[in-house]
C-alpha cells in the first residue's frame, strides 16, 4: 500500500505543465518513466477517505451497516482495494528494478516497521497510562499491555489495544481498526518476492494467471463459504487487487494511457449489485482510474509529486485520535470527529514521515548489504592456495 518512488522528484510540484512529458497519448509505460507522477497525492486522498469514513464507524460502533456504502462496498473498503491495486504496480516495479533479494527486503521492512514500533510504543507509554480505565499498577502488570506491541509488529490479531484502554467506546478496547491490512500487505510483499526469485516465470501471463486464479478464489468463497476465516477471505479478496496491479505493470507497455475501461467497468459494478463478481469489474475500474489520473497531464494539472508522504501516518494514526477525542466526549458527532481528527492526523504523520519513515527509508541502502553480508558470510569462494 505504501511505497517511496513517488516522492523527492527534482521539478517544483507546483508549476503548471513546466517540462512535463506526461501524455494521455502514451502508454502508462511510457508516462511512468520517474517520480513526476500523481502516486504520492493519490495515496494521500485514499488515506484520508478512510479516515472520512472512520469518523462515522468510530461512533456509532460495530452494529449498523457501512456509512458511505454502495451495494455494501464502503468508501474505506474501495480506498484499501485501490491501495493494494498501487502496491501490486509498485511492487512488481520494485523487484523488477532492483532484482535483488536484500535491496527488496530491506526496502519492505524500513518502509513498514519503523512507523509500526513507534506508534505501538506510543500506544504503551503514551495513550495506555491516559486513556485506560485501570489502575497505573493493573495497567502496567497486564500482559495485553506488553503483549499489544508483539501483536502489532508480528502482524496478528490487533483488535484490542494495551489493557483497559478505550473501554467505554463503541470500540471498546480497539487502538488502531486498520493496522489488520498490514498483515496482508506483508504477505502480498512475500508471496511477490516468492515468485519473482523462484523458477515460476515472471512475465504478463503469469500475472493475468495470478489475477484470474485470486479474483476467482474470492468470488468462489463468497459464494460457497461466505463464512470464511477472515485469514482467509481477507487474503483472496486483497491478493486480487493486489494482483491486478502486478498486471498493469506487466502490460504496461501495451495499455494506452486513457481511463476508458472505467465506462464499462462502473455501470457493471452497479449493475452486479451485492453478486461476488461485481468486484471485479470495481477493481477494474479503480484501476483504470488511479493509473490514468496518476499518470496523465489533464490540461497541464500539476503532479504535486514532492508533497511528503503522509499517507501511511494517516493510515495507522487517524483511528486512536478519534477513539481519544470520543474518551473526552463520547457524545462526539461524527463530523466534529472528523474535523478536530484532520489536523491531529496530520500532524502525527508528519512527524512519522519527517523523523522516523523518511530517515529510516534513507537507511535502505546500507541494510540491504548489511542482510547480504550477513546471509553470504561463509559462503565466499576461498582462494586457492599457492602451488
């Protein structure tokens, strides 16, 4: 979902036009040429439409059905799809490009993990003493307090946040309600690795197969085990999205630069009402969307590419700052949620991107050598000795 090659573009984001060669007359190969692009803004607004539909589920609990929904897809389930269907592209290009083993790895987990232990060390030490209803002694001799940080950095169940906190809440207990989808992200980043190193081949129909084979799983399981261990619906339903965007990659110098698969794919996605298939034709249609938008020149409209990337701060910090503006007035409506959340939000993320996510992404280089030099040792031919 979240991925640097969008940002730190050399041109000044604001100019209209100036030097751009991002044409709708191109394929998105050709207009995907570095960073001057719209992926970086693009995730940002996703972000934050997640956060948008937070504020109304934050208060009013887990019973009513979505806010903001169309045939039960709501506006923070299409953001996560459109999310995987970027980090499906970006991912695919990442191993293409580097092709390396450590590089990758480290690039993965300095893009995911710093962020990951500062906020569930803040979530301990910070948010744990204010907003739990025990005692400081029950507080700190808990082991949901000290277990929520294994929970959250090992990708397991982080439905409950350290001991007592939030208990009185809609949510009772919950810290973060979207830290769920890292675990998917972490397998889709895995499974991607898997394939591009293994002697399964790497090419465009290996990934139309992947998209088929994950698309039809879903539909499959909805259809005949609509009950489903989430593990396992989860992983069908965004291994989908996430492969589609493989797709766009492989086929990227093929597809021309237009949105015009959107046309046919919303009315079908309407039109298939609740069916499991009419996420494909949704996918489809975000896809072709995201890429146009993200890659087109649209009359000159600037790409804001050096904007920094708060999008994952959003993403992980909006949902306790809400829970913490309800523990001071739990009569909060959703649109006071959503307006003293905003700001907050955003100043949380830049800080995360500022002093932890952009200095560790730095780091990147260094550590993918240092995991090359710690998984090659030993394994150096030795020089021969002298006859």
């Amino acid at each position: 979902m979240f991925f640097e090659g969008s940002v730190n573009s050399s041109r000044n984001p604001w100019s209209f036009g100036e030097g751009v060669d991002i044409r709708t007359d191109k394929t998105i190969g050709q207009a995907y040429t570095g960073r001057d692009n719209r992926l970086t803004p693009i995730r940002f607004v996703l972000a934050s439409a997640v956060l948008a539909e937070h504020a109304i589920i934050v208060t009013q609990g887990p019973l009513p059905p979505p806010p903001l929904a169309i045939n039960g897809w709501s506006l923070s389930y299409v953001a996560v799809n459109a999310f995987f269907i970027l980090s499906g592209f970006l991912i695919a290009d990442s191993l293409e490009r580097r092709a390396d083993i450590f590089t990758y790895a480290a690039s993965r987990a300095l893009r995911i993990f710093p962020a990951l232990v500062f906020l569930s060390f803040a979530a301990v030490f910070i948010f744990g003493p204010v907003f739990t209803q025990l005692s400081m002694a029950e507080y700190w001799t808990s082991g949901q307090t000290w277990l929520f940080p294994i929970q959250v950095l090992g990708f397991l169940d982080t439905s409950q946040g350290p001991a007592g906190i939030f208990a009185d809440l809609p949510w009772a207990g919950e810290f973060s309600a979207t830290l769920w989808t890292l675990r998917y992200e972490m397998i889709a980043y895995m499974a991607a690795a898997v394939i591009f190193f293994s002697p399964i081949p790497w090419n465009r129909l290996t990934h139309v197969a992947l998209f088929g084979i994950t698309s039809g799983a879903y539909s499959a399981l909805s259809v005949f085990w609509s009950d489903a261990p989430a593990l396992i619906m989860s992983s069908a339903r965004l291994s989908a999205a996430f492969t589609l965007g493989m797709v766009v990659h492989g086929w990227r110098h093929s597809l021309p630069n237009l949105p015009w698969a959107v046309l046919p794919a919303v009315p079908l996605w309407l039109i298939s009402g609740a069916y499991p298939w009419a996420e494909w034709f949704l996918n489809i249609a975000l896809a072709a969307g995201i890429f146009w938008f993200a890659f087109a020149a649209i009359g000159g409209l600037p790409t804001w590419s050096r904007i920094p990337d708060w999008s994952y701060g959003i993403y992980i910090w909006h949902y306790p700052i809400m829970q913490a503006i309800l523990y001071f007035d739990a009569n909060s409506p959703p649109l006071l949620v959503a307006v003293v959340s905003l700001p907050l939000s955003f100043a949380l993320a830049a800080f995360s991107w500022s002093f932890i996510e952009k200095p560790s992404l730095e780091l990147k280089g260094r550590a993918g050598e240092g995991l090359r030099s710690m998984f090659t040792r030993g394994n150096k031919p030795h020089a021969s000795p002298d006859p």
